[in-house]
C-alpha cells in the first residue's frame, strides 16, 4: 500500500514539474517574446500619440521639439524624429550646408538659397575627409529631385571631382526611372544645380548630434525618403515595418502628421528588439541549470512524500477500518496543520461524534421506552381519576332511581354535583396541559407588580387557610416584572394551594421575593414532611402524588404541578424544588422591568 501510494506521488511530481518546466519554457522563448515584441511596439504607438500632441503645440519651438525626442528615446529606448513632407529630417541645420544657386532653367531655384542637410550624404565619422571641399566660398553641383518646393539633392559634387557625396538610394531610383523632362512618381521633376557654399553648419555637443551617429536608423529614414518620393504615397496612412540587420530585429512606426498650415509632416520612430533577444538566449542557457536543480528537487520532493504523506494515509486507513467496525477507541494523532491534519482531524471527530450519537440514540431508545411506560401510566391514572367519579354518579343515579331515602335526594344530588365539578376540573387541566405541550402556544408577556399578585392570591385563600389555622409568613419586595401576569397567578396559587393542602394545622407556611441583579427569585416554603430524593423530579409529573395515602378527598386532579412546569418553560426561567430544613421549598425566578 504504501509502495503504492509513494510511486503515484513520485510520477505524478515528475509529470507536474515537467509540464511545469515546459510550459514555462514555451512561453518564456517562444510567447513571451512574441508578446513582449507587440506589447512594447502597443506601448510606443501610444506614446507617439502622446507625442503628436506635444508636437503641434510646440509649434515652431525648435528646442522645445527636440527636447520632446531626447525624452521619448530616454523613456522608449526608441529613436524618434520629424520629417518634412520630402522626407527629409526637420530642424538639421546644426548639420548642413547653405548654397546660393546660380541661374537655371528653372527659375524658382535660380538665384535663392538653399539648405541641404548632409546626414543623407556623410556621417560624422567621416566628416574631415570632406570638410575642406565644403569651406565657404566652393563651388558645388546639385543632382536630384524637387518635392513641393524642396530640393532633395541625390549627388554632390564640385569642378574637380575630388568631392563626391551621394545618396546612393535616390541617385539609383533617380537615374534609374526618371528622364529630365520626365515627372517622378511622387509628384516632382529631376533637377541639376550650381551654386557657391555660403554657410557650412557642423554639430557641436548639441542633443541631436546622437541621430547622425545612429546610421542604422538615418539608412531607414532614407529608405523612406527614397520610398515616398518615387514609390507609395504615405499620406494619410500610419504604418508598422520590421526590418532585420545583423540578426538584430527592429520595429518602425510611421505617422503622417498635419500642422497648422495643413503641410503633411511624418513622425518616425525606430526600436531595437535586441534586449529580448538576448533575454531569451540567456534563458535557454539556464534552463540546463534549472532541470537539473527540478530533478534533484523531483528526488527530495518523493522522500518528503513518502514520510509526511503516506505514512499519515496509511494511519487514517487503519483507524477508518476500525471506526467502520463501530471501534471507536482509537484517534489518529494530528501532527501538521494541512490537508491532511485537517483530514485527521476531521477523522477524529466524525468518530467522536458518530460515537456520540450511537450512545444518544441508545439514550433515547430508552427514553423511548420511559416514554411509553410513562403513557400508559397517563392512560392509567387517567383511568383511574374518571372512573372513580363515574361510579359514584352511577351509584347516585342507581339509588334515585330505585327511591331508596328519598329523605336523601337533595344530598345525593350536591355529591353528584361536586363529581361533575371533580371531573369538569380534570378536564380544563387536561386540556390546558395538551394546549401548553402542544409547542404552538404563545405566550404573552405583560409588566407588573409582583408582590401585588402574591397579596391579591393570599387574599383569596385566606378562608383555606384560616380553615386549618395556618401562619403565612410574607416577606415581599415591590418590583416589577415581565411575565404573563394571568400564568404566573396560576402557577403561584398552585404553590400556596399545594402548601396549604400538605402543611398540617396551626405549622408555617414562608412566600418571600428575593432580588438579584435582573432577575426576582419567588419561593414559597411551608412545614410538612419532606418528600423522598427520587420523587423531587418525578413530582412536576402528571398525576403524581408524593404521598399515594392522599386521595381526591384533597381536591387536586395531579395536573397542577406539571401544567406550572409548562408554564415556567414557555417563559424561559429556571423552577425547581427542594427539601429544606422545615420542610419544602417551591421556587421559580421572573425577569425583572428594566
């Protein structure tokens, strides 16, 4: 059993640690990547949203631009500029070259100046190669296109050739498809220029000199550029490109943009994917490391298994063996706060109270049975308390009926008289009983003096007890109380009548209300004989008398007692009686009126 149960967790760790090991292995190299790569591209679509606000209002604050690109690429780790609608990069003339053009055929380009940016053509690396060709006053020649009033030059050169600068993307799509006369896909006309350099502009320690540096990222903008000018139209359309160079992958985002004078402009932004890249790479080499630490965990996780599991399954199972055998005499020990001490614990007390019940359900087996010797001692003494009455009314009947002293009529009448009286007793408190005993009888309580109700009884027994010389010794208090004023009467004129009847002539007869804290205790404690220890709780029985030498001559139908016990009950007090060294002591406690 145990082999069993230690080999099932053993696999079943194994199957979980692995599929555990796969899963995460899936999602972190092939999921997470994918997920990693559309959350950020997600992320920097929104912020580039967030930019174009920022954008339009700082209008032409050039500053205030360029601050807005050195902060999104310190937040996005992503490249981002303006571009003009040539696709050329806006705001370069720390990077530049201003020309005044000669006469031309075209005379808008004749005699203006004209500022080239010359990212497109040299990258700072190599820009004291060229720098002495570009000094003011050179001569220059200027191949390339027009676009909305914009000169995109392709090709620069000067008389002697020793100065040849080209944008090898335009220069191919330029000579390649269009012919001077010929218009570009894109709107524009090829152009040829001279002119005489005014102004050249070098970058130093500025903010945006970090773009020109980034040649990966101005090769994209020129790709565009040379896109835009001879192949799509982008206006008016966003767009979303990969793009891959030495194994490493990049994302960029394209968004045409209107300013306020309704000119097309495009933000463009790059980003590297490279860190997940390398992320991932680093967690392949570590899921070598992370198997075997799984493998050797598979080994201690199985040991800790077979002595904190099994072991405590093997005990419940032979203590549940045992319980299913009614063998209660064994509990399982409860070393652990989990599961299976839970379970232990449960164990145990489901056997506790199984065992409980069995007993209980012995008990009232045997209640069952008082109960029903109890019922047909009822139907006895029920019995026995109308036959007597009927046999004397029949008696009664037999001798008016026979004429026999007829001198007596009128006593035999008042003797039939008083057993109907007897008998119509017998029945109000059978009835009253069954209504108290019933469980749907109601109780209503009302607010009251309680030493006005004791006076107001004595009152009316005063002739009973005047009759046998009695002593009524009253020691009250006036409180009030919350009971059913009409029940209580009942159950204290029970009290007294059963202390006037047993008490013998000229003895004392003791009502006293004691105060507790809430509550009033009431007694009632008279001189006579004591009654026997094993009677004290069969005495608010019905029909039971302590003292079976008294018959009905006393007037008591034996319901008295038991119909006060179901009255004491549907108030919620405590009752009781006891021997004291006079004699008996009745008492029952009331809640006192707040």
């Amino acid at each position: 059993m145990k082999k069993g149960i230690v080999l099932k967790l053993f696999l079943l760790t194994i199957l979980l640690c692995m599929l555990i090991l796969a899963t995460i292995y899936i999602g972190q190299t092939v999921f997470f990547k994918q997920y990693y790569a559309t959350q950020k591209v997600n992320d920097i679509k929104t912020s580039i949203e967030s930019f174009k606000k920022e954008y339009l209002k700082a209008g032409e604050n050039v500053q205030a631009i360029k601050r807005l690109e050195q902060d999104f690429y310190q937040e996005h780790s992503t490249w981002i500029t303006t571009l003009n609608s040539a696709g050329n990069i806006k705001y370069t003339d720390d990077f530049s070259v201003k020309i005044h053009s000669d006469a031309s055929l075209n005379k808008n380009l004749a005699n203006r100046d004209i500022t080239i940016p010359l990212y497109s053509f040299i990258g700072l690396e190599d820009l004291e190669r060229v720098k002495f060709n570009l000094g003011q006053g050179k001569r220059i020649m200027i191949d390339g296109v027009m676009k909305d009033d914009t000169v995109v030059p392709a090709i620069l050169t000067n008389r002697n050739r020793n100065l040849g600068l080209e944008n090898t993307l335009l220069s191919e799509e330029l000579y390649g498809n269009i012919t001077e006369t010929e218009p570009s896909p894109a709107g524009g006309l090829q152009i040829y220029l001279t002119g005489k350099i005014k102004k050249l502009q070098l970058p130093a320690g500025s903010v945006r000199s970090t773009i020109y540096t980034n040649r990966v990222f101005i090769e994209q903008i020129k790709q565009f550029q040379a896109n835009l000018l001879f192949k799509d139209n982008y206006n008016g359309h966003a767009k979303t490109m990969d793009y891959e160079q030495n194994d490493i992958n990049y994302k960029i985002l394209i968004r045409p943009i209107k300013d306020a004078n309704g000119e097309t402009s495009y933000i463009f932004a790059m980003t590297s994917l490279q860190p997940i890249d390398e992320a991932v790479q680093m967690l392949e080499d570590y899921y070598v490391y992370l198997i075997i630490f799984v493998l050797l965990l598979i080994v201690l996780a199985s040991f800790y298994y077979s002595k904190k599991i099994a072991k405590p399954l093997l005990q419940i199972n032979d203590t549940t063996s045992k319980i299913a055998d009614l063998d209660f005499s064994e509990t399982i020990p409860v070393r652990s706060k989990d599961e299976i001490g839970a379970l232990s614990h449960n164990i145990n007390r489901l056997s506790t109270t199984l065992h409980s019940h069995i007993n209980q359900l012995q008990e009232d087996i045997e209640k069952e049975k008082q109960l029903e010797h109890t019922r047909k001692e009822f139907i006895s003494g029920v019995s026995h308390e109308l036959k007597t009455p009927l046999s004397i009314l029949k008696s009664c009947i037999s001798i008016l009926e026979d004429g026999v002293a007829k001198d007596k009529k009128d006593y035999y009448f008042n003797a039939m008289a008083k057993e109907v009286d007897k008998m119509d007793m017998l029945i109000v408190d059978m009835l009253e009983l069954a209504k108290f005993e019933s469980g749907t009888y109601k109780m209503e309580m009302d607010v009251f003096y309680i030493d006005q109700v004791i006076e107001h009884i004595c009152e009316q027994l005063a002739l009973d007890i005047a009759n046998k010389q009695l002593h009524v010794h009253k020691h009250l208090s006036g409180t009030k109380v919350v009971a059913n004023q009409h029940r209580i009467e009942q159950v204290i004129t029970n009290f007294i009548t059963n202390a006037i009847r047993y008490t013998p002539k000229n003895k004392n007869i003791w009502i006293s209300t004691i105060e507790e804290q809430d509550r009033v205790k009431v007694s009632v404690e008279n001189n006579g004989a004591p009654i026997a220890e094993e009677h004290l709780e069969k005495i608010w029985d019905r029909f039971y008398r302590g003292d079976t030498s008294r018959g009905r001559s006393e007037g008591s139908t034996g319901l008295g007692l038991a119909i006060s016990k179901n009255i004491l009950e549907l108030h919620g007090v405590a009752y009781g009686v006891t021997n004291t060294e006079y004699g008996v002591l009745f008492y029952f406690y009331l809640n006192k009126k707040e």
